[in-house]
C-alpha cells in the first residue's frame, strides 16, 4: 500500500473514532441490524449488476490497485532504450531471452523475435491494453456501484428503524434499539461509501491510468524499435510521456 492510502484510510477512521469516543460511550455507535443492512445488504444489492465472475474478480483489483508496485515511467524508458540499443547493434534476434522489468514488454519484444510487422505488433498490443483496461474499470465499476448502494441501503434501515418506532410507539422500552437502527444505519451507509467503497474506486482508476501510460509507452517503444529508429531519438520521443520535472535535464555548453 502507498503512504496516501495509509494515512487517508488510517486518519478517515480515526478521526471518526475520536469523534464518537469524545461525544461518549463508543458502543452505542454499534448495532448489528445496521451492519447487516448496510454491509451485507449492499454487497448483495450490488451482485445483481454484475456477473458473478465480474463480482468476484473485483475484489482481486482493489487488491491490486492497493498493492501493486507499478514500475517507475522514467527506469521503463531507460530499459526500453538500453533494449533498442541492443537491437540495434545485435538486431531483433539478440533479444530472443532477455528479461524484462514488465510482462507486457516480454510480450512485446517477442513479437519483434518472431519477425511481425509493426501493424500486427500495434494490433495486438493495443488491444491488450485495451481489454486490461475495460477489466480494471469495471472492477472500478463494481466499487462505484457500492458506493452508491450503501447509503441506499442506510436510508432503507432508517426507514425500517422508523416505521418499528412507530409501530410501537406505546412502548417506551422499543423506542430506543429502533432509533438506533433508524440512525445508524444512516451513518454506516455514509461511513462506507465514504471511507471505503469510494476511495478503492478511485484508487481503482488511478492505478488503471498508470498502467495505461506505462503500456502506451511500451507500444511506442517497441514499434519505435522494429522501424530501426535510433535509440536517442526512441529517448526523446518516450520522454514526451513524463511531466517536465521528471525529464532529464540536458547539459548546455558553456
């Protein structure tokens, strides 16, 4: 996990706990009706959209956008030049092996191994980058829909809290666990969309973003490198990618 993930997350949660341990007892903020309501309900509520396999394979992306190391855009460039310049000294066929810092860029230099022409290497590859892209944003999808769903859910807990409430309103002794039902579901609905099903969305689709760049600029690499460019201009055009302070800084003669 990243240092914004762990401070966001840690510091959401523990700003409501000091909230409810500052306002009094903390175990008047738990009931498992609302739990149930809330979490359960809007795990199930939201199964509905997808297909089980999409459902399950969500939660495999959210790991991912959370823990997954993504390697760095300017050592990415810095490899695919030390590549071109190996193809262009030994050609394609020396490459046949070599390892790599990512998957998609073994995927690719084989292509250029077997001999394919640059439109069957951007076909393929782009596709790829398509299709993992259309995965990861569905998986975003699911956790958007979660999103919108818990506090759906919360409202709909309030509701049922309301209507036990008012049931029966001549006993004062039912009053109470119902309000709390009432009212926590509410606050549980906000809490996780808030704090949790929110904030994996985004991360979601921020990692997606990332790992779209880092395949485009792979892309324009390797055709770069089956044209027979030279590796300084494949440095220069890759280096368009990054933003200006990450760009090395040429020498200027005196």
């Amino acid at each position: 996990m990243d240092l914004a993930t762990i401070v966001g997350l840690a510091g959401g949660i523990a700003m409501i706990i000091l909230a409810m341990v500052i306002g009094g007892d903390i175990s008047i903020f738990y009931n498992l009706p609302s739990v149930l309501i809330v979490v359960i309900g809007s795990l199930f509520v939201t199964m509905q959209h997808y297909t089980l396999e999409q459902y399950l394979n969500a939660g495999k992306i959210a790991g991912k956008a959370y823990s997954f190391k993504l390697i760095a855009a300017p050592d990415l460039i810095k490899e695919i030049v030390e590549i071109a310049d190996a193809a262009r000294k030994g050609g394609l066929l020396s490459l046949e092996g070599r390892e790599v810092g990512h998957p998609f860029l073994s995927k690719g230099i084989q292509l250029l191994v077997d001999g394919h022409d640059a439109d069957v290497i951007r076909t393929i590859m782009s596709r790829d980058m398509k299709l993992t892209t259309e995965r990861h944003e569905a998986g975003a999808d699911i956790f958007g829909g979660l999103q919108d769903v818990a506090p759906a859910m919360g409202m709909m807990g309030t509701l049922i809290g309301l209507v036990g409430m008012l049931a029966n309103m001549d006993d004062p002794q039912t009053i109470g666990p119902a309000m709390a039902v009432a009212l926590l579901t509410t606050l549980y609905g906000s809490i996780m969309a808030t704090i949790v099903f929110g904030p994996i969305k985004q991360k979601c689709l921020v990692r997606t973003r990332q790992e779209e760049t880092v395949m485009r600029i792979i892309i324009d690499g390797l055709l770069a490198i089956q044209g027979g460019q030279n590796p300084r201009i494949i440095d220069e055009m890759l280096q368009t990618y990054l933003p200006g302070r990450q760009r090395p800084v040429e020498e200027v003669a005196a």
